[in-house]
C-alpha cells in the first residue's frame, strides 16, 4: 500500500531523516512514534510531499509517488491532518468540507465525511472556529477522507482532547481503516499501542524499532526510546 524506502530529507542545509524505511498494508493503523524532534512529522510532510526529499522513494499502491505534486498525492489517495488541523476558521464546517470536496475533484460529494461523524451534520453551518476541539478534530480527519483514500495521515489527532473525544476518535478510526489505512504519530504511547497494529519507532531521523504493539509494552529497551505516558 504506502512503502517507504529509504528517504533522506532537510530542511535547508539540515539533514533531518536518515533513510527512514516504513510501510502502511491495507486495513492497518501504523503508529509512529519518538520523543520530541525526531522526525516524525518531517516523515509525515515527506510522504505528502509538503517537505519532498532528497533522496529515497515513496510508493502509493505500487505507484512511484515520490516526486508528485501535493494535491496530485491528495488525489491518488492519500488525506493528512497536520497538528494544527488546518482548517479554515472563519468558514463553516459545510465551507471547510465543500473546499476539501473540490480539491479532490469530486464535485462537492462530501457524504465522506459525514458518513463517519454523523455528529458534525448539525454544524454545518457553524463557523469550524466555534466548534470545540474534538469536534473540530472530527472535521479535519472527516474533511481528509473526502474523495478516495487510501491513505489517511494523522500527526498527534488526540492531542490535548478530552478523553470521551479521544475515546470517539479512536472508535471512527477502527472503522476507517477498514477502508482506509491509518499512519498516526501520537504522544501518548498507551493510546498509541491500543490504537496500533503495528509500531515504529523513530530517534535522531533513523527507524530504531519496528514491530508490535506488544513488544512495545513487553520491553524496557524499547520504552527508552519514547516519551513516557
Ligand atoms: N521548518 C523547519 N526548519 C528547520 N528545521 C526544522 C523545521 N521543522 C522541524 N525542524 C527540525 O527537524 C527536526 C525534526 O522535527 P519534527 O517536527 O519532524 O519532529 P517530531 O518528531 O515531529 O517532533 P514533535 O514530537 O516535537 O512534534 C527537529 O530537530 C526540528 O527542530
Ligand atoms: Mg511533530
């Protein structure tokens, strides 16, 4: 489904990813995680192409995608929420999804995202800026599937949510991988390892671990490598 190979990537002249190597199969929730300023979002802007690297290769459904335009990767099949969500405040939720259907050619059919957090249809005509935190989350990972995704990309979704969001968040992403994998990078490793089906673990722009939730939890060395919950 996603593979990456080996991708090197800077920001100016600093080498931030050291060859990082990962995969997303189909119906999977790969989470990514690492303490702070390891990489993981330059590893979720390099697979979206927002910080495209230098060297290495990214495959989408065996399609070589490494050196696709952004809204090209949108298209094919791939949905990223950024930390920040990125939302339009000032627009309404029915704006914020209309702009996200066009984007993805697919002629303002949004039913997408609503088919996933029915609650947000009692919105749609708040500005997104009002909505409270969750329900904004909801909006943006909901705005990310719209059109046919393969790939949904999500970094720290669960981040400062109360834990009945987080709990609904990670209930909608059970069902979203179903159709759609799932690459998350989050914080918090005990959610993260109930979430996951399978862990990397990134320091210092290397992959130092891969493997299951359970060897995670099983093993000290390991948990050296993250933050503690
Ligand atoms: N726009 C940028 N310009 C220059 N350096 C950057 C930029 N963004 C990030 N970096 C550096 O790249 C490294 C990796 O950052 P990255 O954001 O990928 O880490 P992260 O693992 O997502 O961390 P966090 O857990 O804090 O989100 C860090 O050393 C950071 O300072
Ligand atoms: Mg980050």
């Amino acid at each position: 489904m996603l593979e990456i190979s080996k991708i090197h990537t800077f920001y100016g002249d600093s080498h931030i990813l050291f060859g990082v190597s990962l995969d997303v199969k189909k119906q999977e929730v790969v989470a990514l995680l690492g303490r702070n300023g390891v990489g993981k979002t330059t590893t979720l802007r390099s697979i979206m192409g927002l910080t495209p690297p230098k060297e290495g290769k990214i495959t989408l459904t065996g399609n070589d995608i490494t050196n696709e335009k952004i809204f090209k990767r949108a298209k094919i099949g791939i949905g990223y929420v950024p930390e920040d969500r990125g939302l339009f405040p000032g627009l309404t939720v029915h704006e914020n999804l209309i702009l996200a259907a066009d984007g993805a050619d697919t002629a303002g059919d949004y039913e997408n995202a609503l088919r996933f957090f029915p609650e947000l249809k009692r919105y749609l005509n708040n500005r997104a800026g009002r909505l409270s935190g969750g329900e904004q989350q909801m909006l943006a990972v909901g705005r990310a599937l719209i059109g046919k995704k393969h790939l949904l990309i999500l970094d720290e979704p669960l981040q400062g949510l109360a834990p009945k969001i987080v709990e609904r968040l990670t209930q909608a992403i059970e069902e979203i991988k179903k159709e759609t994998a799932v690459l998350m990078v989050e914080q918090n490793t005990n959610l993260a390892l109930d979430i996951a089906d399978r862990v990397y673990i990134m320091r210092d722009g290397r992959i130092v671990f891969s493997g299951m939730p359970n060897e995670v939890r099983e093993n000290k060395d390991i948990q050296a490598y993250l933050v503690v919950a």
